[in-house]
C-alpha cells in the first residue's frame, strides 16, 4: 500500500478510533497518542487539534486528575454525544467496509465482464 493511501486512511478513521477508546476509559491525550501510534501508526502532533475539535463540539469533556510523576493531567470523557457520534461513525464504517469487500471480491468478475463485449 502507497504511503499516500495510507495516510488518508488513518486520517479518516482517526476521530472514530478516539471516540472507540474513549468508550473503553477515559484516557489524557499523550496516552491517546501513544496507543494510537501503536495500533495504527498515527504520529503525537494529531491529537492534540482533534481533541480541542471535539471537546467544541460536545463529544467529550474533561477532567483534571492528579499524576503522581507531574502537574495534573487533563482526561477526557465522551459524552452522551460523543457516544452517539461512535455508533453512527461505527455503523458508517461497517456499511462501507462491507461495501468495499463487495468491490474487491467481485473485482475479477467485473474485468472479465468488461472485456466480453470488445
């Protein structure tokens, strides 16, 4: 896969995979980041915007909570909104997705199909 490809993709799932972490527990944005670069390779600078963006648009909130190595440290929270946005991002991802393998799978049919009238 093209590094290009690639990016657009984690780009365009970024927002989903937070909001899906934040539904397992609540989480600071340098472990976001982390966890994010571990599962699917997204650099630290991201997350940063993405949570200011999303804590505009009431899908998460926040809290301070001690850290015994540091100042406190700012967590974030979904929202009932935020839990909304996860389930229609998730059912989104899952009709395209099922789309896509549809297209993939049918994509040696489609080829000799295109061919036969020549």
């Amino acid at each position: 896969m093209s590094d290009s490809l690639l990016v657009q993709l984690r780009k365009g799932v970024l927002d989903m995979c937070v909001l899906a972490m934040l539904a397992r527990s609540d989480g600071y944005a340098y472990d976001i980041a982390s966890r994010l670069a571990e599962e699917i390779g997204m650099g630290e600078g991201t997350i940063y915007p993405l949570m200011r963006r999303m804590q505009a648009d009431g899908l998460v909130k926040t809290y301070l909570e001690e850290s015994s190595s540091g100042p406190p440290r700012k967590y974030y929270q979904l929202t009932k909104s935020g839990h909304a946005a996860l389930a229609t991002q998730k059912a989104e991802w899952n009709s395209f997705t099922a789309a896509v393998a549809r297209v993939l799978s049918a994509s040696g049919t489609a080829s000799k199909l295109s061919g036969a009238g020549r």
